[in-house]
C-alpha cells in the first residue's frame, strides 16, 4: 500500500456531482494534489447535501449521477495519476424517508421475518419498533390510509401483510412499528441510533453478513482499481471497532485505510487496528495551538466570567444522558438488573475521561471512570462495581458492548456539540478533538506529537479544515491572534457590548469572536450560525424547546451590529487580518509538510472564512482558483493580501513538492532558531527539506522583528521553493518576503 502524497477533499452533493467533479480533475493535478477525497457516494436520502445519511449501499448515488458517472470519474481520476478516496459509513442508515431505504421498508412490512430484519440493531425483545414521527403521541388521529401505506402527513409507512382493511387506527394497531412522539422516543427508542438522531438507525456490521451486504459494492470499486482508499465514519459508534478494522483491512489490503477517529489529547490510537492512522484532529490541535499565545488566558477567563471547564462538561453531559439519550441509559442499564443501574450508567458515562474504551484495551480509561464515579457517588459505589466485574469478565458481551458504543455518543453530545458551545472562553480552541481547557498547544508538544506521527503513524492523515470543524482553518488563524491582543480585545468586547449585547453570557462572547473571525460576514450566514449556536449550547433555546422571544432577539443582532459602523469593528479586524494572515500561512505549510498525509478541504487554498455546517459547505468558485493558479505558474509571487494568492502559492508549491519528490518527506528533526526571537520560529528538517514559520507575529512585530535572529542551516546551499532565492540564515532576510518559507537543498 503507498498512501497519497496528499488529499484534497470535495462534498458532493445533487448540485456538484460526479461529472462536477471531474471537471476539476486537471485543476487538482496541476495544484499538486495526490488523491480526490470525496465525500460520501452511496445512494443517499433524496436531495442530501452530505450523504452521510446511507439509504442503500449497494449502488453509487443516482442524483451524483449513478454508476457510469462514477466510473468516468475513476477513470479520468486513474488518467490524471490521482488517487480516489471515498468516505464510507458503516455505523447507520438514514430511515428518514422510509420508502427510499429498502431494508428499512422491508423491516417494518415484516418485522422479525424480515431478511434484513437483524441488519438493524434494534431490541425485538420490547415489542414493536418505535418510530418517532409523531409532533404529540396524540397525533395519530392525523393519520389516513393510501393504498398499501399508512401516511402521516409526508411520512408513509408499509402496510403489514395480513393487516389490510378497517380504519387507520385499526392499521396502525396491527403494524410491527408503532408511530410515537419524539419525546417518547428519546426515552423508549427500541434502536440504536447515531447520537441523539432517531432518522439514522445504526446497522449491525459486526454481523459478517451485514458487513458483506453493507460493504460489497465500496470494496468491488476497490478490487477494480476504481478507489484507491478509504475513510471510515464514526468508528466508536461499531460494537467492535478493532474487529471491524481487520475485517475491512483483510476485504481491502491494498487500499490506504483511515479512521475518524477522535483521541483526547495524549490518547493513543489503538495499535491493534490495521489502520494507517486517524483523519487528522490530533494533527490539527497540535498545529494550530503553536500560534495561540497561552498569556492571552488570564484576560480571556475574566472575559468569559472564569467558568471552570470541567463543571460546564459535567453539565452538559448530564444533560445529554438525562434527556437526550434516556433510552441508551435504561437499555443498558436494564442489562445490570440493579434500580439504580440506569444512573451508574449514566454517572460512568459522564465520567469518560475519552470517547470510549476497546476493552481490553483501553482498560485505563475505563478504569478511571469506575474510580471517579465510586468517589462521586458512594451511594451508587456497589452498583458500578457490579457493572465493572461484568464488563471486565466479558469485554466482547453485550454490556460491554453497548457501554463502549454509547460512552461515544455522551462525549460527543456533551463536549463537541454542547460544551463548545457554552464554554467559549477563546473559540479558537473549540475544535473537534481540541480540549478548550488548555489554551494553546506548547512547541514542544508539537515537536514530540510530529516525531510520534513520523516513527508510528506516517501514514496518518493531517487536516486543519473538514466539513466537521466548528470554523475553518483561517477563521481560527485570525482568531489566534486576539490572544496576542487579550486587553484589546477584552476592551473593546466590553464596550460592543453595551451597544448592543446578546442576552446570555457565552452566546454574546461566542458572536463577537465569529464577527471578528468570519469578517466580512452577511447578516443572513451570522444570522444562521448564532441560531444553531444558541440552540446546540442548550441554555435559553434549543432546537426542540423554543425560546421565541430569545431566539427572534439573537435573530436580529446580526443586522444591529452590521448596521451601526461606530462601533469599530471594521477597524479593529483591520489591526489583526495581516497577523492572521501569517498565521494561516505558517499553520498551512507546517501541516503539508510535517509527517503524515495532508488534507486540504475545499476551497481552503484560499482564505476561507466559513463557519459550521452547513456554512462549510457553500459552492466553491473553481473558475477563480484556477486563474490564480495560472498566474503563480507563470511566475507571479502574489503579495500576502485579500485575495489569497500567497495561500495557494504555498498549498500549490508543497503539495507539488511532496508529489514529485516524496523522497523529501521522510524523517524528521527539529531545528532551533538562535537570537531575541528566536521563540517565534518553528523549524524542522526533513531528508533534504526545511520548513520554517513565524509564530505570534503581534509580538514579534512589538519587539521590533526577526533582529539578530538566525536559523544555522546544515551544510549545503538552499532555495526558497516559494520564492526561488537562495536561503541565509538571518531570519530578518529569509522570511522578508513571506513569514513562512520551504528550503530544499540546491537549486
């Protein structure tokens, strides 16, 4: 297996499609890309704009175009010397719309005697399937008969056989699914489900049958030549996800194989798996921190009212397992037997210090949620250390099973989609696999964290933008640099607003960092970003629970702030674009060189200020880059300004670099600076290769710039890939051009 030299992923969708892709084939090539990374191909509910939500893995997308345009992308993929890596979702399905997944449809005509009836993981052992559709459980009223489906407003339904005739009711009594409302399905959802999302039902791939069905077509691509490598979607939701991975690795020896992933700072990839690595958080965290300065902190926790992280955590958790995801706690809970089980579950669920343990691997982790919760709780202290002696007799049983697969959802729920959400001391660092805590990542873990990437994982993927991340690359970049700032920017968040305040501490912290971050920014994507933000951070709205008056009051701040031009917004983003600039630069050079397989997500090789999801998913303009990239070819060196160019100067010349010459890419070796400012390098050697970078430019500017300082090269003369000059050692004269450079031995 070689991996990529680099990735570059799209999000297709109904409006840019498999032919769409194509046509950007020849611009991927010539910007030095290895491989195409596409979001997910399998047959999807109508109009998704993601394709995360599977309907029917058996056959590539028909509104991507189908099999022959899937086919003509290989091909022009393989013509091209691209690689084509596809994501894959193996832990669910959607049963959003019944009818376009067939296995689902084919469940709830026929229950149990179903064929696809133990695909799904659902618990036959508690009656019909609960389908929560409903807006009150009184609804059903609302419901008529058309033919052999059973239609509650625009959600149809297969009429069970055997159970044709009498009145909707009468039809709805005989089914093998039962129409609920939401909240009773939170509480009594009889299937597993991806988080808190009922329309996605997870599929038992343990199963080798399931996995062969769920799986055949993806791996017939593979055999074929067609795909070249694999991305594999929330492992931690899979009963067994090492299992899973030697399977697929078995199914796919040839394909480069990466995994989504999450580790907590310091958490290791399980070794067990036959992986070449995580799809890059870890990366991400370690590199963008370098250019958070930690002084910034004591300024920005006065900011945010000092909130301790660990009791926002607590909370959010807590609130997860007591309302959102009841049903997993009760159960699992119901398998210990004890009355008092479902909230020792729960206890140990928050208590995770990780998304979830693989027992036996792994063990530590659970080992440290079973002594916190024992210390916590002593009245639940007998009860936990039942359901410890369970698990650890019996690591692959069905206690320990759903434990693992459920302690991910409570940390996901809890800390990525709520905690950051409510904790928003300094935004920046509110990134998946990022821990907010901690404010900034120090050099020398970056230096220890490349060196491990290098000896264990080289073949890791590294990312700084995905279609995951609550705000992209740049947005976080320019944000880096307030931490240089923390007076300044405190002052003038304190005066904004008492002009015009959000009503809830964190949101209105959270909305003047997104102005300041995402500038310029419409009122209608603010507007779309706060109302998630509000509702995702569960304090005065959320998204089932309206706070009318809230959320019509946020709505409005967008247009207030943008409207009134005393404020000084403007101006004060002024002051810190040019620091962000330099700080994207040096963050995109050191993740395309460093160890590992860099990812470059849409449209990032230019600045691209976007938000979350769906935000993160806007058209890109293709036509533009292009004309910027025939301009660097013919020569131009583009100044670092609006436009971006310096960007994709530095994207287009790495990842040419580490395409045409991989031989350059191995090793790795941390250089010091020397000199007054020599805390504001970051260097490192690879066979034949130096990447330096500027960190904390506000400062180094404040102490009057590079001075004496010196980079000593090894022996040898160097070139500047981006500029094309002879290197020196004066950093004043090696970065006077650009803050980042990338020096190759000769000419």
């Amino acid at each position: 297996m070689t991996p990529p030299s680099s990735t570059y992923r799209l999000q297709l969708r109904p409006e840019f499609t498999f032919t769409d892709a194509a046509a950007q084939v020849g611009y991927l090539r010539r910007l030095g890309v290895g491989a195409l990374y596409a979001s997910p191909v399998l047959d999807a509910t109508p109009g998704s704009t993601h394709g995360y939500d599977v309907v029917d893995p058996t056959r590539a997308r028909p509104e991507l175009g189908g099999e022959e345009a899937r086919k003509a992308l290989a091909a022009k993929l393989r013509e091209a010397g691209l690689g084509f890596v596809v994501d894959i979702v193996p832990n669910h399905m959607s049963v959003e719309v019944a009818k376009a997944n067939p296995w689902w449809w084919d469940v709830l005509r026929n229950g149990r005697e179903s064929a696809y009836a133990g695909h799904f993981d659902i618990d036959w052992s508690r009656g019909r399937i609960l389908l929560p559709v409903l807006g009150d459980d009184d609804a059903v009223a609302e419901l008529k008969v058309e033919g052999e489906e059973l239609v509650y407003y625009d959600h149809r339904f297969p009429i069970a056989r055997g159970t044709e005739g009498g009145t909707p009711q009468e039809v709805h009594d005989r089914q093998h699914y039962e129409l609920v409302g939401w909240r009773r399905g939170n509480a009594e959802l009889n299937y597993r489900r991806f988080f808190d999302i009922t329309t996605l039902a997870a599929v038992r791939v343990e199963v080798p049958e399931v996995f062969a069905d769920t799986h055949g077509e993806v791996l017939r691509w593979v055999a074929d030549g067609d795909v070249t490598g694999l991305r594999v979607d929330h492992p931690d939701g899979l009963a067994d996800p090492g299992g899973y991975m030697r399977r697929l690795r078995e199914a796919a020896p040839g394909a480069w194989l990466v995994v989504e992933k999450i580790l907590h700072p310091g958490e290791d990839l399980p070794q067990s798996w036959p992986v070449d690595g995580t799809t890059g958080y870890d990366a991400l965290r370690e590199i963008a921190g370098i250019f958070v300065d930690p002084a910034g902190a004591p300024r920005f926790s006065l900011l945010a009212g000092s909130p301790d992280y660990r009791a926002v955590e607590e909370e959010a958790r807590r609130l997860v397992t007591d309302t959102i995801l009841v049903a997993e706690m009760r159960r699992i809970g119901a398998l210990v037997g004890a009355p008092d089980a479902p909230a020792a579950v729960a206890e140990l669920m928050i208590a995770f210090p990780v998304y979830r343990s693989y027992l036996p691997e792994g063990g530590d982790h659970w080992a440290q949620a079973v002594a916190r919760v024992k210390a916590k709780r002593p009245d639940l202290a007998s009860t936990v250390d039942v359901i410890d002696r369970q698990v650890r007799a019996d690591p692959d049983g069905e206690l320990a099973t759903r434990f693992q697969q459920t302690s991910g959802m409570v940390v996901a729920k809890g800390t990525e989609d709520t905690t950051f959400y409510r904790y928003t001391r300094f935004a920046a660092l509110n990134e998946v696999g990022g821990s907010p805590e901690d404010f900034g990542t120090s050099v020398e873990e970056f230096y220890a964290s490349a060196t491990a990437r290098e000896a264990g994982w080289p073949a890791a993927m590294t990312t700084l933008t995905t279609h995951d991340t609550k705000r992209s690359e740049d947005v976080r970049a320019r944000l880096a640099v307030l931490s240089e700032l923390p007076d300044d920017f405190a002052d003038a968040v304190e005066e904004w607003t008492g002009k015009h305040g959000i009503d809830e501490p964190s949101l209105n912290l959270l909305a003047w960092q997104t102005l300041v971050g995402a500038w310029p920014i419409s009122a209608d994507r603010l507007r779309d970003y706060l109302d998630k933000a509000a509702k995702e951070a569960k304090i005065r709205t959320t998204w089932t629970d309206h706070d009318e008056a809230f959320e019509a009051a946020v709505a409005a701040w967008p247009e207030q702030v943008l409207g009134d031009t005393t404020l000084g917004v403007a101006e004060f983003v002024e002051r810190i674009k040019g620091p962000g600039w330099s700080n994207s630069l040096g963050q995109k050079l050191i993740q395309l060189t460093a160890p590992g397989v860099p990812d470059v997500y849409q449209g990032t090789e230019l600045w691209d200020f976007s938000l979350v999801d769906p935000d993160n998913r806007r058209p890109v303009d293709y036509a533009l880059r292009r004309e910027v990239l025939d301009r660097i070819e013919a020569g131009e060196l583009p100044e670092v300004d609006e436009t971006g160019a310096a960007k994709l100067l530095v994207v287009h010349r790495a990842l040419t670099l580490r395409r045409d010459h991989p031989e350059l890419f191995r090793g790795y070796k941390r250089l010091h600076a020397e000199g007054p400012a020599a805390e504001h390098a970051v260097a490192f050697e690879r066979n034949g290769l130096i990447v330096v970078a500027t960190r904390l430019p506000v400062g180094l500017a404040a102490a009057g710039g590079w001075r004496e300082t010196v980079l000593p090269l090894p022996p040898g003369e160097w070139t500047d890939v981006l500029t094309g000059t002879a290197a020196v050692g004066e950093l004043s004269g090696s970065l006077s051009r650009y803050p980042v450079a990338l020096l190759v031995r000769g000419d």
